[in-house]
C-alpha cells in the first residue's frame, strides 16, 4: 500500500480528551481486535507544546485527571503502528518535573483507553514543602506499561531529608513500590511498597482514591514494620527527638483525606491512625529519666541501694488512635525487672504536651521500696497499696510535656478505685 509522508508537525496548545470505558465493560491488557484503522499516512515527527491531556471518569461526581504536557515529541506516527515519544510535564502535588519516554499506540479510535503505552520516567525535584505539613526533596525512576486506563507501574524513590513540620527531624526514606494506575480517574492502588525509614523497614499496600466532588486524593494504607528503630518512628513525630531507642513492632492504619477548599490544616492535623505497637529492649536517651528508671527497678524488687541493678531495659506494648493531631494510647503496659506501668492517655503532637493516669505495679511492698525512718512509716499504707497476688500498686500520673515531663502520685485515681471498690 501506498504510503504519504508528512515531515513534521508542530502544534501549540493541544487538547485530547478520553472518554469513559462504558459501563461495565472490562478494561482491556492491550490492544484488543476489532475493526482496524487503515489510513496510509506516517508523520516523521509531532512536536506539541503546552499539551492537555484529560481522562474523562466513568462517575461523573468524580473530577477530571488532567495531564498539563509542556513538550511532546512523537517519531513515526501513524494509526495502524505504535509511535516512539519524549514528554516532559509538571506534577503539581507533590511539584515536581516528570520526563518520560517510551512507545504509544497504535491509537484506538472505538476506545481510545485501549490505547497501549509503555516506558519509562523520571520524576526529579519532587517538592514535600507543597504539601502543608511535610518537607524533602524526592527523585524517582520507574518503568510502566498498559493501556491508558490500566498502567502497571514499578519504580523507586529517594529522599534523603523527609520530615514532618511539627517535629522538624529528617530523616532519609527510600521506597520501591508495585502499583496500578487507573488513568480514568487517577486512583493508585498500591499492591507493594517496601519503604526504609532511616534504619526501619516498612511495608505499606493500600490506595490513593479520588472522593466524589473534592479536589485531590484520599490516602488510604495499611502499614507494618517487625523490625523498625524507635529513634525513626517517633523521632520523626516527636519534637527533639524520639526519647527512648529500640526495637519496634507496629501494624497501623493510616487514612490522609485531601484537604477541603480554605483548609488550613497541616498533615499532622488531617491525618489518622490506628494501629498496636511493641517495643522491646528499649532504653531511655535522657540520662536522669534513665536514671530514675533505674531506681523504680531496685525499688520494684526491694533492694532500694543496690547499685548492681543499674542501666536496665525494658519493654512497652500498648494500642493508639491519632485523630486532629492528639494520639491518644490506651492499654500501655511498660515493664522493667521488679516493675510494671499500666497507663491510658494523650499526647498533643504539636505542643507537646501529655497526660497520662494508671498504675504503677512493684514486687515488693510499699514499705520495702526504702529504707530506715521512711520504710517505718510507709508500713502503715501497705494495706492500701497492696496488689491481689502480692506486691503494691500505686496510682500515678505522667503530665507536663515531652521536654520537660512530670511523674507523681494521682491520689485522685485511688480514690476513685476504692469508691468504685466499695460500690461494688
């Protein structure tokens, strides 16, 4: 057949515009058999600048996925063969240049979604500090293939500085991530993503979904770690730092919806979690927290001025919500040799602030936790500290904030148990 060759074409401001798969209608791996377009007419080189690429959704309440293109540069073009090209374009959230090259087509005129492309990408200079409430420079290289409504992506990233603003630590992250791209709508679904946190490793699936009539996307994962730093995890939230080191066991869910039209909102203060955590071996970074930790243990297990007992580990395990930028954790159970804590309580992520309530459970009596005139007179509140199965348990409260906490006695939390005691 005959073909005509057209040397060059050069547009300005194009627009293409794919419509929705019909409903029902199953999307396609590839190019699928039909009806074949024969126009025999092959373009050396197109070059569009300033190019619109919109996907149509199939749900009409959902908004459009637009794809602002600054240059497009297709070889060979024709309908019946697939076409090299060379894009660059702009990712607004979170801003940053995209350069992709690969192959497209051939185009599928019945349904242009069909239409197969495949190639690679550089996503450099992805800019956090867009998003209100993060920081760090990202880079990622990946490949991808598909059709333009189902793209398989594969890829890497890189930021060596991420952080969250109210804390202000960076900290390195590195992830290699499986995903699905619906080009109708512009929803991810993450199949795998294996991230590195400083020294923690994460594994993260879940979806990143657009909300019927709200700009922007609704962050939803599932995230668990066997083997993560505590220093990383809460040192990332916390401000100065996390204040004790360990090894961390989390499972959490995380749901980050988009922000709605004047919200002011930081990250910290829209995102939710909900998950379990386990610390073990954990040693405190403040050296008169430790100090003191060190001393709850001699006194738990009735040898006040035994200075063997000294530099002491201990495990934490308990449950979290975090909603609005307060966490609030129930069931914390901290554990060193001779003495336990059981607390609820909360934690403002921004200010710092805490308030804690529970009990403190020894081995020992009350009166065994000191020694000479005070051991004396502590026999007398033995009785009203006595734990079931020997020991005491003692009311207390953590409050303050994180630089600067403050432990005492909560004597009101012991009134409340005996009346509650005597009630029953």
């Amino acid at each position: 057949m005959l073909r005509r060759h057209v040397s060059a074409i050069h547009l300005q401001e194009l627009q293409i515009h794919i419509p929705p798969r019909p409903p029902g209608s199953p999307p396609s791996s590839g190019i699928k058999p039909g009806k074949k377009i024969y126009f025999p007419l092959v373009i050396d080189e197109i070059v569009s600048d300033d190019a619109l690429l919109e996907m149509l959704p199939g749900d009409a309440k959902h908004i459009p996925r637009d794809f602002n293109i600054h240059r497009l540069v297709l070889h060979s073009f024709s309908f019946e063969n697939s076409a090299s090209f060379h894009a660059a374009l702009t990712n607004p959230l979170p801003l940053g240049e995209i350069d992709s090259e690969g192959q497209f087509g051939p185009w599928q005129a019945e349904q242009p979604g069909d239409t197969a492309v495949a190639g690679t990408f550089r996503y450099s200079h992805a800019d956090f500090s867009s998003i209100r409430g993060l920081s760090g420079i990202m880079s990622s290289l990946g490949k991808y293939s598909g059709t333009l409504d189902q793209i398989d992506v594969e890829g890497d990233t890189e930021m060596p500085d991420f952080a969250l603003s109210i804390a202000g630590n960076p900290l390195p992250l590195t992830t290699h991530y499986i995903a699905m791209v619906d080009g109708t709508d512009g929803n991810t679904y993450l199949k795998s993503v294996e991230a590195r946190l400083g020294n923690s490793p994460i594994s993260v699936n879940g979806e990143i979904v657009g909300i019927p009539g709200v700009k922007g996307k609704r962050i939803v994962l599932d995230a668990t770690s066997r083997d993560a730093r505590t220093e990383d995890l809460i040192g990332l939230a916390v401000k100065g730092g996390a204040p004790l080191k360990g090894s961390i066991t989390l499972h959490t869910k995380i749901d980050l919806p988009p922000p709605t039209p004047g919200d002011i909102r930081d990250v910290a203060e829209r995102l939710s979690l909900q998950g379990q955590f386990g610390i073990a071996r954990a040693r405190f970074t403040n050296p008169d927290v430790q100090s003191k930790l060190d001393s709850l243990s001699r006194a738990g297990q009735g040898e006040p001025k035994n200075e063997d007992i000294q530099d002491v580990i201990s495990n934490v395990r308990g449950q979290f919500v975090v909603r609005q930028g307060t966490a609030r954790f129930s069931g914390i159970e901290f554990e060193v040799p001779g003495a336990g804590v059981q607390l609820d309580g909360s934690y403002q992520m921004k200010s710092g602030d805490m308030d804690f309530r529970g009990h403190l459970i020894i081995d020992a009596k009350l009166s065994e936790m000191t020694m000479g005139a005070k051991s004396i007179v502590l026999k007398l509140f033995d009785p009203f500290f006595k734990k079931a199965g020997g020991g005491s348990s003692i009311p207390i409260k953590i409050t303050g904030n994180s630089t600067h906490p403050h432990y005492g006695l909560d004597l009101r939390h012991k009134s409340d148990t005996e009346t509650k005691r005597v009630a029953h």
